[in-house]
C-alpha cells in the first residue's frame, strides 16, 4: 500500500499526522480521528486511498457551485471517514459509518470521467465530495493531476480543515471549491463539530488567491442561525471579494440531533443581511422559486433560473448581463 504523506515518527513506534489541524498521535494499530489514515508498524497508511464508497454524475449545481462552469456535469467520487464529528451530518453513514467499498486507480477515475465526457459532452470533469476529501488527500492529488493532463476540472468540496502545507501543495491542481463554513463561532466547531474556526478561515483565505470559490453555510436553528454571526461571516467574504456566493443551506435532522428544521423564515431573513455585503447569497436544501436564482447585482435582471438542483433557463448573452451588459462572476465558461 501506498505511505502517506505529511507525518513524523515520535518515538515508541508513534506517528504524527500533520495532514489537518488535529495532528492526532497515533498509537501502532490504530487510526486518527478521521478513521482514514492508519499507523502501521510505525509507519503511516492512508487506508482510504483508492477505496471509493460513492461515484455519480451530479450537476455541477449539486456541489453547490452555482458560478462555476454552470450547466455543466461532474463525475463525482467519494471515499469513508472524516476528520470532523459534526452532530448534524448529512453524511454520517460514508463519513461516520461503515460504507461498502470499491478499489479504484486514480487512472481508472480519470479514464472513467473522459468515456463519460465523450458519452454526453458536458462532462467537464471530476468533484472529490460526498465525505471529506482531506482524508484520502494523496489519492486526490494524484487523481487531479492526470485529470488536469487529460483537460479535464478539478472540483474539492470540502470542510477547509486542511494544514496548509498540504492545502497549498493541492491548489495548483484544483479549479473550484465549495469551502464548508460551519459557524462564525469557535465554541460551535469544538463543541457541535469538533474542530476550531481558524484553520478553516485561513483555508478560504488561501483558496480564494488559486481557485473558484463559493462558500456553504449550514444554518441550525438555535445553534449559529444568529444575525451576528451571518453579519461577520459576510463581512469577512466582501472584504476578499463582494463576489464570493454565498449559499445558505437548511439544516434537517440527521445522525446525532433531532432538533427541527429550519424555518425558510430564517434563511429569508439572512439572506437580507449577507446581502448587504454580498452581490451573491441563494438558500440551498430547500426548494422554492428565487432561492437559487442568480440575479444582476447592478439591475436585478434575473440571468439564471434554478429548480432544485439544475438550471432551468439563463438569459445570459456571452456571460454578461443582457438589459445592463454587466458581466457576471464566473469560473469557466457558461454551459447552458
């Protein structure tokens, strides 16, 4: 099996991960926190590398990326384990579950998403998603290099709790990111999702100088559904790009809490704050007209509509606004 990479010995057969911000010690036999990654006779293992528990065609607007090659479909892949607990997770059966796995090359990927470009066209490339990418990051990398080398996106949706080290080696291949912001609040990450705010904040940071970025707010009632918090996170956003969408995403219970979801009266009255500081802000995971539409932040002419995951009609003309010709913020070419 392949050795990780972004580790040390520590002594007494002990390794250290430096692959995210926990840098857990892991005894002989054992795994980190995000299950994925294995110390094996004192040396490290990414166990999940290569090991696939999910494979699909998505609509690039699924991810969500709503700016980023719009239209367009991505071969999405997934593999188990990740190196936060939120209590909330959408996911929890591949990220803290047991999930059937399929061994796979990151050649066989590569060729996988070029048959289905060739097969239907808009195929532009390949999302590393469904649990958290980090964990299975060599296989990611080498994944994305070919994938680059045969023309084809690369796309991370990710919770950012990435090291630096690792997140800057990764960048040059990847063209977009969802970034997960959990909450503006440090107590929320360590006591709802197991982790801390900061490093995530400077993942966005470093992200957005490399690649598309669009970020993901989970908004549990009660929880970090405050005005405040939305106020800061928006401001944070305008200040590197009033343009960075912002999607704010309805939370319904799953894995370990069942409080209600959450009102659309409160992801409407949100998404009034971000938008006094952001051109860009839809309510995602709940379906109803306007929510996804994009929408000219100089005239208000509606340039794209949504449904609940594809787009169902665009008036844009070369890219641009059609009534006041001002171009709209894209990563890539418009697919519709």
């Amino acid at each position: 099996m392949k050795q990780a990479s972004y580790w040390e010995p520590v002594g007494q057969g002990k390794v250290k991960c430096k692959l995210c911000p926990h840098g857990c010690i892991i005894m002989p036999g054992k795994k980190g926190i995000c299950r994925a990654r294995e110390n094996r006779e004192g040396q490290l293992y990414p166990a999940a590398y290569g090991q696939v528990s999910s494979l699909g065609l998505d609509p690039v607007e699924k991810k969500p990326l709503f700016h980023f090659e719009p239209g367009s479909i991505l071969l999405s892949v997934g593999t188990f384990g990740c190196n936060l607990a939120c209590r909330f997770c959408q996911n929890w059966q591949i990220s803290q579950g047991e999930a059937h796995l399929t061994s796979m090359t990151p050649r066989q990927l590569v060729d996988l998403a070029k048959e289905k470009q060739d097969e239907l066209g808009r195929v532009t490339g390949i999302a590393y998603t469904y649990n958290e990418p980090t964990v299975w990051w060599e296989f990611v990398v080498e994944t994305a290099e070919l994938a680059r080398e045969a023309g084809l996106k690369n796309v991370l949706v990710t919770n950012g709790y990435i090291s630096q080290e690792a997140l800057r080696e990764g960048l040059p291949l990847i063209d977009a990111m969802n970034i997960d912001v959990k909450s503006w609040d440090e107590s929320f990450y360590r006591k709802v999702a197991g982790g801390h705010l900061e490093p995530v904040r400077r993942t966005v940071e470093t992200a957005f100088d490399h690649a598309w970025i669009e970020v993901t707010y989970l908004v549990v009632p009660g929880l970090n559904d405050s005005e405040e918090e939305i106020e800061a996170l928006s401001c944070w956003l305008r200040d590197m790009s009033p343009a960075i969408p912002l999607h704010l995403s309805r939370y319904f219970p799953a894995f370990r809490m069942d409080r209600p979801p959450t009102p659309l009266a409160t992801l409407e009255r949100l998404r009034l704050v971000a938008r006094r500081h952001l051109h860009y802000v839809y309510i995602g995971n709940a379906w109803k007209k306007g929510y996804a539409d994009t929408v000219c932040p100089e005239c208000k002419e509606v340039l794209i509509q949504r449904g609940a995951l594809e787009i169902e009609s665009s008036s844009l003309v070369e890219g641009a606004c059609p009534r006041c010709k001002r171009a709209l913020e894209l990563g890539g070419r418009v697919w519709v």
